[in-house]
C-alpha cells in the first residue's frame, strides 16, 4: 500500500493499549479519517507533539478505509495562542468536535477546511469572540449542505417581513402563514448571519446584542437537529465562557 503525504487538523485523540493512540483527523485530501498510530505514546522522533487535538500536520500514512496507519507526522502549527487561553481552548475544542461529529467520512471538503483553518489562526491571535463562533457555525452548515433558509420561507417560499420568521423543531425558519406557533427569530438576527455567509473574513459581523443571542439559538438548535449525539465540548465551552456566549 503505497505512503501518502497529507496535511490535517487534528480533531481529537484516544489512547490504546500500552502505547498507541488512534486519532481523528480532518484532511485536505480526504477529508474526516482515523488513523493508527502505533507506539505514538513513547515515539518523540516519528509523532512528537503532532497528534495533540488540533494541531495542525503534515503526515505520512497508508490510507485506507476504516483505520489508515500514521507513519509519522510533523507540526505545521500547534496554536500556541489557543493553548495559553482557556477560552480559547474551549472554541478550538468546540470547533473540532463540531467537524468531526458532522462531516462524512472520507469526503474532502477543502472549503471547510479552509474555514477551520481561519477560525483557529482567528483564536490563535487572541480574539475570542461570539459573534466569530457563529460565523464558523453558519459557514460550516452552509458548507455542509444544512443551513437553515434564512431570507424566505422554507415552506412557501415568501420573504420573510420585518418581524422575522418562526423557528420550528430542527431550526427550520417559517413565515406566520405555514405556521401559528413558533420561537420568533428577529430580522436583525437572519441579517446577522446573512452577512456572515457573505464574508469569509472573521471579525467583520457586528450583531446588535439580541440577533446575536437569537442567532445563537437557532444555530444550536439547527447543530444539534444534525448529530447524532450531544456535542461534549459545549458543555465546558458553557462553563469557560459563561451563558452569553454559549
């Protein structure tokens, strides 16, 4: 089986037995795949710190389907920035997960692997921030195929007016005649996330206060409608940086 070369994130890690480790990994190349890292845990020389959760690597494995086998890896970035601030931390972790819980395996996405890559350099220089998290998050279910129909009716079709739109169970957005009942979502809230889907720069969506939180609602809502489990990192992203920005 013939070695490849890819560059990757690195979405989380595990230990097994004595001294390997199995690793999720998001490629340029391939997209989400796992690999094998045999005696990562005592080799300095082939691994080091390149399989810590998300670095950034370029790595020699064998690919195939199920679990490839790393070879060896070498750190293109380990985020300094990121691991010397605990919210930091708590988005980078959060960011990862979301990728991996809801990515198919073995698809190259290159855009979202740009993405991620702006959003960590993004924390990195030491901005963290709520309005950059949302950005991610809309992007990413763009990208996947999952964003929620955020200027029309995704019933009927008719532009949504100045009150905003009805969010429905797994984040579908409505206007007041395909639905009687509903959590509001303002205008200034789809406004919100609209210009964040027209910029692939962070930092250049300012929210007023309430379209962020109500933003924020109906993208955990429209996340969670697309996994199958709950998100582990939430919960320490919530503890780190308290309720507002989670």
């Amino acid at each position: 089986m013939p070695l490849e070369k890819l560059q990757a994130f690195v979405l989380s890690n595990s230990d097994y037995g004595d001294s390997d480790r199995i690793v999720s990994l998001f490629t340029l190349e391939h997209g989400r795949l796992k690999g094998f890292a045999r005696g990562a845990r005592n080799s300095r020389k082939r691994f080091g710190p390149a399989l810590e959760t998300f670095a950034r690597i370029d790595l020699q494995l064998n690919h195939k389907e199920g679990l490839s086998s790393l070879r060896s890896a070498d750190v293109i970035t380990l985020y300094p920035g990121i691991r010397g601030i605990l919210g930091a931390i708590a988005h980078g972790l959060y960011a990862c997960e979301l990728v991996e819980s809801l990515t198919p395996e073995g698809h190259p996405l290159p855009r979202l692997y740009r993405l991620l890559a702006t959003y960590l350099e993004r924390l990195d220089s030491g901005h963290v921030d709520d309005a950059d998290r949302r950005l991610f998050e809309i992007n990413l279910l763009n990208i996947l195929g999952y964003r929620p129909s955020l200027q029309e009716c995704s019933r009927c079709g008719a532009a949504f007016d100045a009150r905003g739109a009805l969010m429905q169970h797994g984040g579908e957005l409505v206007c007041r005649f395909c639905a009687a009942t509903g959590r509001q979502i303002p205008l200034s809230a789809l406004q919100g996330l609209n210009s964040c889907l027209a910029t692939g720069r962070f930092g250049r969506v300012a929210f007023e206060q309430e379209g962020l939180q109500q933003a924020g609602i109906l993208l955990d809502e429209s996340l969670s409608s697309h996994a199958s489990r709950k998100f582990r990192s939430l919960e320490f992203l919530q503890q780190t940086c308290g309720d507002a920005m989670a």
